[in-house]
C-alpha cells in the first residue's frame, strides 16, 4: 500500500489553537509583546519557534529564547482541558485503519505536547508515526517534515494526503508533492486554497474529504 495520510496535530486532529494563543500571550506580555488572535494566526499558528523567535524575539538571547518556549509549553500542558477530536475524525482513522492505510501525525509541535495530545484523544495505535519538526534538520513551512513522511511509512506523495490547517503546514505538504485537505478551525477557505490546499472543509464529515481517499487508493490498485 502507497497511500499514507499525513495529519498536522494543532488545529487538524484537534481545536487547541485557543489554549496555545492563551499560553503565548502569558509568556510574550512580560515582555511588552500584545498578542491577538489574528497576529497569532498570521504569525505564529503552524510555524516553528524559530521562525517565531525571529519575529518576536529577536532582541532576546538564544538562552533566554530556548527558556520562553519551554514556559509557553509547560503553560499549554498544564492548562490544556479534556479534549476532543474534530468531527468525522475518528470514523476517518477507522476506515484507514481498517483499509491498511499507514498514518503518520506531522507537526512543528514538541514531542511532549504531541505525545500528551495523542494520547488523550486515544490516538496511540491508531497513530504511531510522529514527525516532529525540531527534531529534523528544518521545520515546516520546509518540505522536509512532509518527506521524512512519507519516507518513514513508505508512501508515494501522488497516491497519499496531507491534512493541515495553517499556512505554514499547508505550503510544506504542497512542497512535498502531496495534496492537501485544509481543516478550516482558524483560517477560511479562501487562505487555505491561496496557500495551495486541495480544498477547505469544515471538518472531516465533508463527503470531498473519502472521496479524495478514494481516489487516492484507486490510483494505487
């Protein structure tokens, strides 16, 4: 089998993007930096810290850069709440588990934070692959997270997905060659489709969603 679906976590499998905006704004205000939704979304939704330490910290010492981010992390896990995964999620990873289809989850997010994430949706099994960006030689919006995908569950990008919800994730899948469903929790269709999504829906209820599937796993056979 060569069709792999590859999920972002944040704002794909699940709707945390209020409890990170939360905790960056408790660890940026000490800091005179105000942060409100839309600059969170155009500026830090999707993007690796150092992307984000490049356009917020820059007067800061790499040290005390490092020290932020482990604050703002241990702000969002200790504050996250009970959790639930987007509609249409759980009957999608059935249907994949059940069709033998490999699944990876592909996110700029700490090992830590995906790991306590996945494992209160009881995502463990039914996603045992975890790319984490900092981990790599470059995070998303580079391909190379996409890539080391579909590298490590042995997929082809023209028979395989990406599921993304930020500009960042979306222009990192496209890159790698996959197409992309763009999960609309914080950006609409419009910047989704602009940053080169296949298509935009709600959730994964949206019959466009199996058929590109489908489609997908027809091209392999």
């Amino acid at each position: 089998m060569k069709t792999a679906l590859l999920f972002d976590l944040d704002g794909t499998l699940v709707d945390t993007d209020a409890e990170h905006l939360v905790a960056f704004q408790r660890v940026f205000a000490p800091h005179g930096i105000a942060l409100d939704r839309a600059l969170y979304t155009q500026k830090i939704m999707g993007y690796s810290n150092e992307l984000i330490a490049r356009d917020f910290l820059a007067h800061l010492a790499p040290a005390e850069q490092d020290a932020l981010f482990e604050a703002k992390e241990a702000a969002y896990r200790d504050n996250i709440g009970a959790l639930a995964p987007l509609p249409g999620l759980v009957e999608l990873l059935a249907f994949a588990d059940a069709h033998g289809l490999k699944r990876a989850v592909v996110t700029n997010a700490p090992r830590a934070n995906a790991e306590m994430v996945l494992r209160a949706l009881g995502f463990d099994e039914l996603l045992p692959i975890r790319i984490i960006g900092a981990e790599l030689a470059r995070s998303k919006p580079d391909p190379l997270p996409y890539l080391t995908g579909l590298e490590r569950t042995g997929a082809i990008a023209d028979y395989s997905l990406a599921f993304e919800d930020s500009r960042s994730g979306v222009r990192s899948a496209a890159a790698a060659g996959l197409a992309v469903v763009g999960i609309a929790t914080s950006l609409d269709e419009r910047a989704l489709i602009e940053a080169g999504a296949t298509i935009a829906v709600d959730d994964y209820h949206d019959r466009r969603v199996m058929d590109l599937i489908e489609a997908k796993i027809a091209g392999v056979q």
